[in-house]
C-alpha cells in the first residue's frame, strides 16, 4: 500500500507516516466493530465462501 502511495502520488515520508497511522486506526476500529457484532451464523459464512474466487 505505502509502495503504491509513494510511486503515484509521489508522498513523502511524513505523509506515507501519516497514512499508515489513519490505516492502523482505521483498521482498529473495524476490527473492534466486528468483534462486537460476534461470528457470523453457518448460512453467511457459506453465501460469503461462495462468491470468493477459487484458486487454480
């Protein structure tokens, strides 16, 4: 992601620091929402599994 970031919209260091924090924060608070909402029930997990593409 940082890699992408710095090659086309040529960031510096302070602003790839800075998207990796938002990133981190971000990626805190949805974790800690789906943590909250439990595991999902057997019939979305299968609805999920079945629209995910299947390796070779």
């Amino acid at each position: 992601m940082l890699q992408g970031l710095r090659r086309s919209k040529r960031f510096d260091e302070r602003q790839l620091a800075l998207m990796a924090v938002i990133h981190g924060i971000q990626q805190s608070l949805i974790s800690e929402q789906l943590k909250a909402k439990g595991a999902c029930d057997a019939a979305t997990r299968k609805r999920f599994d079945a629209q995910l593409p299947k390796g070779p």
